[in-house]
C-alpha cells in the first residue's frame, strides 16, 4: 500500500482540504500520517547557525522517518496574496532534515 502524508498549516480551509483528501485515501486503502508542522516544537531558521546544527532537533526525527517511508507526500498550506506565507515551510526545516534522507 502507498502511503500518503498531508501536511498541513493552521487554516481551516487547509484543514477541510486534508481531511477530505486524507478520507479519500483511506478509503482506498492508502495507510495515512498526519505531520501538522505548526504543531512541532522547533525554533525557525533565522541565521547562519541554525543551518550548521549538526543533528537534528529530536522534535523533528518522527517527522523526517514519516516523510522518507512515505511514497506521496501532500503539502498544504494557504496562499496569500498569490504567494506563500511570511516564513515558508522550508525555512522551518533545517538542512539535516534533508541531507540525512540522502539528496
């Protein structure tokens, strides 16, 4: 079975999206985890040494293992003004979070 991970932002027509799509996937028999990165306790990246950190925070480790089992991976965040929010999610998620899946 695929397994498919919304990943969704504090809005309630995000959160109406994920759960419709999230149902839809269930019922075909997709296996489903939730990462509501509003929700993780990290500190966002602001500058040059929040990006050095060696390891990766411990709150992100169950997240990053989720995103790299996973065989389709859904992002949903609004959009204001036809552009992505103040802080994109990448600059949330530090360097090591994506080396330590290899690319």
């Amino acid at each position: 079975m695929s397994k498919a991970i919304p990943i969704q932002a504090a809005s309630a027509f995000c959160h109406a999206l994920t759960d419709a799509y999230a149902e839809g996937a269930s019922i075909a028999g997709h296996e489903i985890t939730r990462i509501e990165v509003a929700r993780l306790d990290f500190p966002i990246l602001r500058i040059q040494k929040d990006f050095e950190r060696d390891q990766l925070l411990e709150t992100l480790v169950e997240a990053r293992d989720a995103i790299v089992l996973s065989q389709h991976l859904i992002i949903v965040f609004p959009l204001w003004h036809g552009t992505m929010p103040g802080i994109p999610p990448d600059a949330r998620l530090p360097p090591k979070f994506h080396h330590e899946r290899g690319r």
